[in-house]
C-alpha cells in the first residue's frame, strides 16, 4: 500500500519530535510563510513532505547559515524543487507544484 506523502498525518507535537525541534520553531516558520500546515480543528497537521521541506530548511539555516528573510528571498527566485534537485517523478506528485490546498 502507498501512502500519500502529501497527507497531513503529523500533528505539530508529532512533527516537532520526529524534527528534533521545539514546536514554536514550526509556528516561526509558519508564521515568516516559510511553511503552511494543514488546519482542522484549529490543529495544525504536517505530511510527510512537508517535514522534508522543514528538514531542508533546517539545513539552509544551521548548515549554509541561511536567515530566515534570505530563505524567503531565495524562494522567491528559484523553485524548491530546483534547491533540492527532486527528480521529475517526485515533482509531479509534490504538494508545491501540484497546488495542493493549504491554509
């Protein structure tokens, strides 16, 4: 059975323990528009991708020591998929390009 990686499964205390981090760093990031959870209920809930794109961020900042207002920048001008180099199948079905509904 494959599981939609685009399905918000995780909800936020879930998410910040499997990433290691604290669960106001994911109200940071949603906040600065860097990511956007699925809402029920007032709840956040996080997919499978959107932990990678967390985790990729997280990388930009503590690895390329990337700010926040740069990230923002940055993806202005170029598309996630082209920083994390996913192959063409991966992007056809990524909630990014395929305008999955957030909130």
């Amino acid at each position: 059975m494959e599981v939609d990686e685009n399905l918000p499964v995780y909800p936020m205390g879930v998410a910040a323990q499997i990433l290691k981090v604290h669960p106001r760093t994911l109200r940071i990031y949603e906040a600065e528009g860097l990511i956007k959870p699925q809402r029920q209920g007032g709840k956040r809930f996080f997919s499978k991708n959107d932990l990678v794109r967390i985790e990729c961020l997280r990388k930009l900042i503590h690895e390329q020591n990337l700010s926040i207002s740069g990230i923002k920048k940055l993806l202005e001008f170029t598309p996630c998929w082209k920083l994390k180099d996913c192959p063409r199948e991966k992007r056809l079905k990524c909630c990014e390009l395929t305008g999955r509904k957030k909130r």
